[in-house]
C-alpha cells in the first residue's frame, strides 16, 4: 500500500485558526503527507490563508465538519432543515477555498441528538432529500461528500456500515459517498474488514482511531484486518489518523490518554508504516 497518511487537527481542540500553523509545520516534519481540517467556520474568507500555508508545506488537505444541535438536517422543523442546508452548503465553499477534494463527516443529521426512537421514515427522507441537494452543489464545486456514521451513543439515522450504504444508495448521486472511521467500527461492527469491503469502491476516506482515541497501537482495535481489507479493494486514498483529547469537550475524554500531541503523533505514524508496509 502507498497511501498517503494525515492528522485530523481536532487533536488540538476545536479551535482551528492560524495558531495552529507551526502545529502544520511539525505534522510536516513528523512524515505525514496531509491532514484534516476540520470547518466549524463557514465564513470561506477564512480558509484563504489555510490554503496558503498548506500549499507552502506541500500538505493534502482533507475537509471535515459536523453538525451540532443547532443544524440537525432531520429535524421536523422545516426551518432547521433550511437552515442546515445553507450551512453545509457553506462548508462545501471553505472546502473548495482550502482546496479539498473531499468534504467528510457525519453531517447527514446532528451530532448527539436523540428522539429516543429509530429514525422515522420522514426522517429519512429529509436526509435523502437535503443530501441530495447538498450532493448538487458539491458536484458544481468538484467535491466529493464523503458520508461518516456514527455508533449508536453519538447518532441515531445511521450507525453501521450496512445503514450508511443503504442511505447513500437511496441519495443516488455520484458526489455522495462514504467514509470510514475505525473507532465506531469497533463498536458496531462484527468484523471490520468485511465493512470495508461491502463499502469497496465507494469508500473515499479512512480515519484510523484507536478504542480509547489514543496513540495507534495502544489499544486493541485489529488494523491489521482493516489494512488488509483496505488493500483488498484497491483503495487509494488518505489514511488519516484521529486521535481526540481533553481539550475536545465533546468527546468526553477526561483522562490523560498520552505524554503530549506531538509524542501522539510520531509515535502513531510510525505504528502505522510499519503495518502498511
């Protein structure tokens, strides 16, 4: 496998401004060839100087964004559905202002928001409906969407891979497709390779996380199958790696889980050459 290798961001919080740059700098000398960046600004304006400096290092450049309560694309509130619509339309324009080919994550419905029922028919509809549309705009910006679930304590439209492909089967537009995240893989599926492998063709995007959202190899989550699946469909794309701490509230990591960001980082990339090569 030649897959190039990223750092999502989040590991230094949810404050993605310039500060971040000579964090940019170490990610670069550490050997990784790109990172995720992760939009909770959708003024575009602000991803200018991101491009910039991405493109100073020669870093790829993945985008990422959620969707808090604020922007649930199933509400039934026909407002909030607009509303986060335009939103995430907006994502897609810092998307294309960064330079990122593909704009990942599980924004088909809002992080952390239960009915305390199995999505409805109505709901799915809404979703279908609105990431269609999301899919149309994305086309006219040449992005690709790359759809994430969830497990069952963070999301409730789709929480594995069997119910992320029939959703995305059901938007049935070539600009939506799929993603996927070891760390809610662990959880809910049966066997991590053969989800990789029923995704096949439409997977645009991995992120490797370990069970306690530590340092790659810490943990007990089997990369080796997910490797050797990824290998057995031909995919080509990045391999990011995204580890979360305390300083991402929403994680709900209250204990220290590594010596520093930077140790996290050099540590997990050579973990994870070794396992590729």
């Amino acid at each position: 496998m030649t897959n190039k290798i990223g750092m999502n961001l989040l590991l230094w919080g949810t404050e993605i401004n310039e500060s971040l740059f000579p964090v940019l700098e170490q990610i670069k000398a550490a050997g990784y060839d790109g990172v995720e960046v992760p939009i909770f600004d959708t003024n575009p304006d602000h991803w200018a100087s991101w491009r910039k400096k991405l493109d100073e290092l020669q870093l790829d450049r993945v985008a990422v964004t959620i969707n808090g309560p604020d922007h649930h694309q199933i509400s039934q509130d026909p407002s909030m559905r607009e509303k986060t619509l335009e939103r995430n339309r907006q994502a897609l324009d810092c998307a294309a202002v960064l330079g990122s080919q593909l704009l990942t994550g599980p924004y088909h419905s809002a992080l952390g928001v239960f009915t305390g029922s199995p999505a409805s028919a109505a709901e799915r509809s809404w979703a279908i409906e609105n990431l269609h549309a999301l899919a149309e705009h994305a086309q006219s910006l040449g992005i690709t969407m790359g759809l994430e679930y969830l497990n069952r304590f963070e999301s409730y439209l789709v929480s594995c891979a069997d119910e992320l492909i029939a959703l995305v089967d059901e938007v049935n537009h070539p600009n939506c497709q799929l993603m996927f995240d070891s760390f809610h893989a662990n959880i809910e599926e049966t066997n991590l390779g053969e989800a990789i492998r029923k995704m096949g063709q439409r997977l645009v995007h991995v992120q490797l996380s370990e069970n306690t959202r530590g340092t790659l190899g810490s943990g007990h989550v089997d990369f080796e199958s997910i490797l050797s699946a990824l290998s057995s469909i031909g995919y080509t794309g990045m391999i990011s790696i995204e580890a979360f701490s305390t300083k991402l509230a929403a994680a709900n990591i209250w204990r220290k889980m590594f010596d520093s960001e930077m140790q996290l980082v050099n540590d997990s990339i050579q973990f994870l050459k070794q396992h590729i090569k």
